[in-house]
C-alpha cells in the first residue's frame, strides 16, 4: 500500500447529477473540489436515453450527452475530475481519510456523498441485452414511459415502485401486464388496489420472466412462465420495464453514517444535505427513496455544497 496522502478541501464520491452539481457549486466557491466518478461515470442517467424532463432541455437530451455537459461545467471551474473509485474511509476523526481503490488515500476537510443507487434488474442474458442497446428495457417509467405511448408495456414488480410506475404507464398505454411473482402483492393495500382497478392493467400472479424477446429494432414481448401451473406463455409488448427495487451504494459508509435498514443515508437534520458525522454530506439518491430524479438530485447537490462551503466558513477556512 502507497504512504502517499493528499489533502484536499472537498472531497466529492459520484458523478451523477448530484455530484457534478455539487462540484459546480463548490468549485465557484473556491473549494477546489476532487471529483471522483466512481465504477459508473455519469450514474444511472448513462443508461437512459432521452431526458425530456429536466428544465432548460426544451428539445430534450440523452441521458450520456447530459452527464458530458454537468462534467463540462464541472470542469469549467476546474473541478479535479478524476476515474477512480473509493474502496474504504474512516470518518472516525476530524480529518476525512478515504482510500482509493484500496491504494491512494486522502484526507478531506469536507466530503460529499453522491454515490447514487443502482436499479435492481432480473439478470436475465436478454433483458441486459435491451437495456445495453437502449432497445425497450427500462428501470424508470416516469423517465422512458412515454416513448411508449400508445403501446403495449410489461412491468416487473409487486411493491409500491411497481404499483406506482404500473398506474402511471396506464394512462399512456394501450395495456400494461404487471408480472407478480408470487401470489400477493408487496406493495400497500391502497397502491395495489388502485392497479387490481385500473381497467388497462392486467396481473399475472406467480408469474416470472423466462425470457426478454425482441429484434433487431428492440423488445417485441416477453415469454413468461407460470410458477403454480407451469405453463409457457409470450406476451406481446415494446416496453419491458423492472420495478423491483433500487439499492443504495453506501456500503463503504455503513461504520460510520446512519442509515436506514436499507441502506439509504439519514439525513441529520431534515431540509439540509448533513449526516450524522461533521463534515460528511450527502445528496441525491443515496439518501432519497423516494424522488430519485436527476433535478431532485441535482437540487441536495447544490445544497451539499453550500452545507460544506458553511462547515468550512465556520471553521475559520
Ligand atoms: P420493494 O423492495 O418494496 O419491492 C420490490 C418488489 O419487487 C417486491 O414485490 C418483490 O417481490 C419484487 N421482486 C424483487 N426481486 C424480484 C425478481 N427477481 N423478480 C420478480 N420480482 C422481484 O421496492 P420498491 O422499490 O417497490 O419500494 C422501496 C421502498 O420505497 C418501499 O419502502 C416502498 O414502500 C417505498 N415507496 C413508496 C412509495 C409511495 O408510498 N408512494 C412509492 C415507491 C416506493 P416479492 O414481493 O415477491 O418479494
């Protein structure tokens, strides 16, 4: 292991939405942010393709061409954007210590969380395959829903997310299949009511994917097979989207920061970006559950960075 450590005055882990935002703030306020962009730069939104719901885009942009312009401007006030990702820290005293990938450490006065969470996918071959060539799979309807207006959709899942993003492919959809895999919903009574009465959803109970099927153009349907009966069956549809959870990426964090039992970041004190450690701050999906849009994330981004820049200010820095 290197002895080499460096110091630096805003340390921020993730390169989504929220921690390039984070950057733009920090840098213009003379931080001199370290970005590192973790095992995914750019984050979630890389596998998305058109984003036509963040203000400012009136005719939209790509999921990957958005990520290349927050770096841009990261950059512009020159933010350290660096590859690499953190494999270890101990927030156990005044100074931040960080490793990267087990080699590089450094000390941080301030440090941003915007480490992301990952959809959950089936991990099926054929459902990678669409996904990679952004050919109909989908782990967010509110994004990519309504590129299938009009059409036939599948969505994977029994829980609130499922219910949720079930009801509102519904109102753009011609039909939508929710495959359940067992027999019960997880999801609360009222949100797995409103889709057992929603006319254009279909439930199929102790259902599961067998196989994502599609073309040369990108998904046609999916075969599913009964897990009670066990009978074979295809679905026809263009859009196969998987609700089945999201985890957060703070393992790395779990000694040190509070978080729920599922791993996502508490926040310290409601309507702002701290943890429980001094210093430490978090933003975007790594602590919300329940928004995980790239404004929403964007938005505790700038707040972690005017938390940090306070933090500092009242340390005499
Ligand atoms: P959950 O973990 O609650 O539910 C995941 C669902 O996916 C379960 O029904 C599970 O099935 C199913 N699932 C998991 N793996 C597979 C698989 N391999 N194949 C098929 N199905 C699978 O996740 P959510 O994202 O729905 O919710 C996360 C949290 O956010 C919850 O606390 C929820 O209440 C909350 N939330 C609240 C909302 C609201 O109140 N408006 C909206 C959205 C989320 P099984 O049941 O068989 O285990």
């Amino acid at each position: 292991m290197s002895t080499e450590i460096e110091k630096v005055k805003c340390l921020i882990i993730g390169s989504g939405p929220a921690g390039y935002t984070a950057a733009i703030y920090a840098a213009r306020a003379n931080m001199s942010p370290v970005l590192y962009q973790g095992m995914q730069p750019g984050g979630q939104l890389t596998t998305t393709n058109e984003v036509e719901n963040f203000p400012g885009y009136p005719d939209g942009v790509t999921g990957p061409e958005m990520m290349i312009q927050l770096q841009a401007q990261a950059e512009r006030f020159e933010t350290d954007v660096r590859s690499g990702w953190v494999t270890k820290v101990d927030f156990s005293g005044d100074v931040h210590k960080v490793w990267i990938e087990d080699k590089k450490e450094i000390h941080a006065e301030t440090v941003i969380i915007s480490t992301g969470a990952s959809a959950k996918y089936l991990g099926l071959e054929s459902e990678q395959h669409y996904l990679k060539i952004g050919g109909g799979v989908s782990a967010c309807a509110v994004c990519d829903g309504f590129f299938y207006k009009g059409q036939e959709t599948i969505i994977v899942g029994a829980g609130d997310s499922a219910c949720e993003e079930a009801h509102y492919l519904s109102k753009l959809c011609t039909k939508v299949t929710m495959l359940v895999r067992k027999d019960t919903f997880r999801a609360s009574k009222i949100m797995a009511e409103r889709v057992q009465n929603t006319e254009n959803i279909e439930i199929l109970y102790n259902t599961n994917t067998v196989e994502v099927l599609g073309d040369e153009h990108g998904v046609t349907g999916a075969r599913v097979k009964n897990s009670v009966t066990g009978e074979v069956k295809g679905i026809p549809a263009t859009g196969f989207f998987v609700a089945i959870g999201h985890k957060p990426n703070t393992d790395i964090f779990k000694p040190y920061i509070n978080m729920d039992e599922t791993g996502y970041i508490k926040y310290e004190k409601p309507g702002t970006s701290l943890t429980n450690v001094p210093g430490v701050f978090v933003c975007g999906d790594a602590a919300d559950k329940t928004y995980r849009q790239a404004i929403t994330a964007a938005g505790t981004g700038c707040m972690a960075a005017l938390d940090a820049e306070r933090y500092l200010a009242a340390k005499g820095h």
